[in-house]
C-alpha cells in the first residue's frame, strides 16, 4: 500500500492551522519573507515615484505632499501594509537565522569559499541597517523630533515639506546617513528581489537569468535614484526658492 | 610533490576532535586525492599511528560515498567533480591544504572525516520513493513521457546524495538534495500522483533533522559534483506552496 499515508497533514485539519503550520515550517517563513518583501519593494517603488516630484519645485511638490496627506483611506491603507508587513519580515527573518546558526554549531577550520556574493550572505545584517534607519527616516520626515527646527509652515498652516527636504539634506552628515542607508537597501533589494521569486518557486531557464541582473539592475537603480535627492540638495540642483 | 596537510581527527562522536599535522611525502600528481591519503595511512600505520578515517567506495564519482571539504570548498571545489575523481596535479608542490569533515548538526561526526548522513535515508523514507502496487509489470513504452519531462527528471536523478550541497550552504540547508529527489520523482507520471504528499512529508523531515533554511546563495549548485541547478529547489517550493492550497 501507498506510504503517502505518513503525510503530516491529518485530514478535515482547518485551512487555516495548516497554513499557520506551514508560515512556521522552514519553507513557510521563506514564503513570509518573500511576499512580505515583495510588499515593501512595492512601497518603495511608489516612495520613489513621490520623492522623485521634489524635481518640479517647491509647488508641485507641496502639492504632492498635501494631497497625500489629505487621502486618509491611502495613507492608512500604505500605513497598514507596512505596519503589517515589517514585522512579518522582520519575523521570517529571526525565525529562520536562528535555524540556520543552529544547523552548522561546529564552524569550518578553513573558511567556507563556496561561491556567492557578499550582498546575499549578509541580507540579515543590511536588513537590520536598514530599518534602524527607517526609524531615523521617520523620525526626521514623518515625527519631525530628529530635527525640529528644520520644519517650517507654509502661510495656509501646512507644513513646508519641500523647504524641510531641502534644510535636512543641506547638512552634510545628515545626507551621508541618507546615501549610506540607500547603498545598503541596494545591497539588500539587489539580492531580495531574485530571491523572492525563487521563494515562491517562480523559475524559467529562460528568464530566471535575466531575473538576476534585473534584480541587480532594479536594486541599484531605484537606490541610485534615492541618493540622487541629497544629492541634488548638496550640489544646489535642489535648493529653496 | 610534497605537502603539508591540516586533517580533522576525531576519535569518535563525543571527542572534541582538532585539526593535526601531516606531512605528505613523494606524491604523485596522476594520483587521486583519496589515493594520497591512502598513502598517508599506509606510512601512519607503519609509524603504529592510527591511519585516518574517510568515507570512499566506487572511486568513480558516482556513489556519493567520498565527503570531505578540501581548502573550505566540499570535494574541492573543481566544477562537477567528486573527491575520489580530483587529482593531485591540481595542487602545487609545497601546498599546504585543509581537510575537514562536512560541517551540520544534521551530519554528526562519526571519525575524523567520516560523518553519519542517515538523516538523508530518513527523508528519503519519508518521500522519496514512488508507491506501486504489485501486479504484473506494465510494458516498456506503455506509459509515454515527453522527453523534456524525462530529461528534467534525469538532470534531478544524477544527484548522488553526498551531502555537499549541505556542507556548502552557509545555512547547512539540504533544500538541493530535496528539491533533486523531488523533481526527479515528481517528472514522471508514476511520481506525479503523490509529489505534493512527497514534498510536505520530505520538508517536514528535513526542518525535524536540524537542516538550515534557504537564502538562495546557491553555494549548492556551485559545489555540487552533479552540477545540479537550484531549478529544483524553486520547484520544491511551488510544489509546497501549491500542496497549501490543494488541501493535500
């Protein structure tokens, strides 16, 4: 008779306890990891799009900022799928780090050379990096308690969001944490974004080496766009009118 | 050529075990690494000193028997080659080289080089096999494969099960050996009735003997005296993740 009757699973078992058993499995915090990140490089795609207005000038770019702050529904909507999808990832992250500390407890005497880049053997590092800084980035722009005195209010009460990007990026140090930050999201998109797709078992022969320099490509071209905006600021290409 | 070695001893499961110095003396570069360190053990065993233990069996590069990380890469690294098959006119005289057991908890040390891979035959127990009942044989041909299918299938089976996969990862997973047997028996029509079955039931063995995650490094592929693709390991993943949905 077929052995397959071992299968784990018992039968009748919720949809749901087997799915919770499946996100805590090995696999299952991988497939966590991979559509909690595909959400946040989503997220930074459209911050991009946003950040990228600062070009237009101040009006446009008040605009923006007014605009999306008058569209509670998206914001909150935004908001939600970050605040869950972070701790989600942050989650996967420790869950299966500690398996793999575990799974080697003697180290090689001679250091393991088996080939790979550096960006995807120290994802769990430039992760962390990244959101100490998505705290300061909050902090800065969103909280406005890193650097208070860089806000100002426009005549209809509003705050001056253009004039609080360009005084931030204008102090040197403050921009060299911005460019470092992004350098490191690169890092970590540069990997992240191939790896997601091999999470959910999205493979072709044909394409999936196409899909590596792509996620290489995107990682640093959508961080290269970022680091353009201090920048800018630095050289005066962006400046307060 | 001479060379200097750095081996692992260990003289059994519970000794803490260290790397110790040897001296290879008049080798020969036509030799195969295991026949250097056969030579090794004949002088040791001659000094009274006990020889070191290594895995080996056909020699051939087919068995999956012979295990040991040469210079921190499994088999020493040459693309698709196993231990017994790397030879020593890819060392220079005067070399000094590091010879170490594979390294995962799932892989305990049994001797100096030897580890105990049973935690493979208990996930193979779990999946890897396809369930026929008995009956007459069916006829050759009866049952028609496409030969993308079967060439996919035979890429798979060509894995050996030696574990260097596992010893590579920097996580110490085994997601190249499950994918390799499951795309090897989910290819054909005989092991695609239970592939989803296969898939949760070898996973779940594997996380329950202690093997890391995946980070998609791919150290396996690269080291994998098979050569084979991490192709496998997304497949093991959409099988996983489709068995979810499918309720099975």
């Amino acid at each position: 008779m077929s052995q397959a009757t071992d299968a784990p699973a018992p039968t009748g078992e919720p949809l749901i306890g087997s799915l919770l058993r499946f996100f805590s499995s090995s696999i299952g915090s991988k497939v966590v990891m991979a559509l909690t990140g595909a959400v946040l490089w989503g997220f930074l795609l459209a911050h991009l799009g946003g950040n990228l207005m600062v070009y237009f000038g101040p009006e446009t770019y008040n605009h923006y900022a007014q605009a999306l702050k008058g569209n509670a529904a998206l914001l909150w909507a935004v908001r939600g799928a970050l605040i869950a999808a972070i701790p989600l990832h942050f989650w996967a992250a420790v869950q299966s780090s500690a398996k793999n500390s575990a799974a080697r407890p003697v180290a090689y005497a001679y250091a393991n050379r088996s080939p790979a880049r550096t960006a995807a053997k120290s994802m769990l590092v430039t992760g962390l990096v990244i959101a100490a800084f998505f705290v300061y980035h909050l902090a800065h722009f969103t909280w406005h308690v890193a650097h208070p005195e860089q806000v100002k209010l426009l005549p209809s009460g509003e705050v001056d969001v253009y004039s609080m990007l360009v005084n931030g990026f204008s102090v040197w140090w403050i921009s060299a944490i911005y460019v470092v930050a992004q350098l490191l999201l690169a890092q970590h998109l540069s990997h992240g974004i191939y790896s997601l797709f091999q999470h959910l078992g999205l493979y072709g022969a044909s394409w999936t080496p196409f899909l590596k320099r792509a996620s290489l490509a995107i990682g640093y071209g959508l961080c290269a766009a970022f680091i353009s905006i201090p920048v800018a600021v630095l050289l005066g290409v962006v400046k307060l009118p | 050529m001479n060379l200097k070695l750095h081996v692992w001893r260990q003289s059994g499961p519970n000794d803490a075990g260290a790397m110790k110095e040897y001296v290879a003396k008049n080798v020969n570069p036509h030799m195969s690494f295991l026949e250097m360190l056969d030579v090794v053990n004949e002088e040791l065993q001659s000094k009274g000193e006990e020889a070191i233990a290594f895995d080996h069996d056909c020699r051939e590069g087919i068995c999956g028997m012979c295990s040991m990380v040469i210079n921190g890469l499994p088999h020493g690294g040459h693309r698709g080659v196993t231990t017994c098959q790397l030879h020593m006119r890819h060392f220079n005289d005067g070399d000094e080289i590091w010879i170490e057991p594979w390294r995962a908890k799932a892989f305990p040390v049994i001797k100096d080089l030897v580890v105990d891979r049973s935690a493979f035959d208990r996930i193979i127990q779990k999946g890897g096999f396809v369930s026929v009942n008995t009956g007459g044989a069916p006829d050759a041909n009866a049952l028609p494969i496409p030969k993308k299918e079967a060439d996919q299938a035979f890429e798979a089976a060509a894995c050996i099960g030696c574990g260097a996969c596992v010893a590579a990862c920097k996580n110490g997973s085994a997601m190249l050996f499950v994918g390799a047997k499951a795309s090897h028996l989910g290819h054909t029509p005989q092991g695609d009735v239970e592939r989803f079955d296969r898939a949760r039931a070898m996973t779940m063995q594997m996380d329950a003997e202690g093997f890391g995650t995946c980070s998609n490094l791919s150290q396996c592929e690269a080291v994998c005296p098979k050569t084979i693709s991490v192709k496998v390991i997304a497949e093991l993943n959409r099988d996983l993740l489709k068995a979810q949905f499918k309720g099975k």
